[in-house]
C-alpha cells in the first residue's frame, strides 16, 4: 500500500480494506505455492488442495484489484 498511497493513509475504509485483501492475498499465494514444491524429504503435499487454495487466492486478489479499480 506505500507504494499506491505513498504520502498518507487512504481515507476510504473500502480501500483500506480492498489494499488490506489484496496484500493478504498475495502472501497467502506465495505460501501456498510453496507448499507445491516442497523440500525433500517432506511429504507430497496434496495437489488438489493446494491447487484449490492457490485459485481462491488469485480469485481474492482479483476482487480486491477490481474493487481498487472501481472506487
């Protein structure tokens, strides 16, 4: 969000919140796509789950992108 509002706080609760998902959300697709290449030895992770996560984390930040876009 510094770099969107890079001399103050956005005012909007609706796009502190939408900066506040999109943020999460990308965290969260970086720790997920990690969990597909796991280090060896670790167990395989569950592919469909992880594939899963990762979709409801492009889909999230694609919400929180249009709805920056759309204020």
């Amino acid at each position: 969000s510094a770099s969107v509002f890079p001399s103050q706080k956005p005012k909007s609760e609706l796009v502190r919140t939408s900066l506040r998902l999109l943020t999460s959300s990308a965290y969260r697709l970086q720790s997920e796509c990690r969990k597909a290449l796991p280090a060896e030895p670790s167990p395989a992770p569950d592919i469909q789950l992880v594939t899963q996560q990762v979709i409801q984390c492009a889909y999230d930040i694609a919400k929180a992108a249009k709805q920056l876009v759309t204020i």
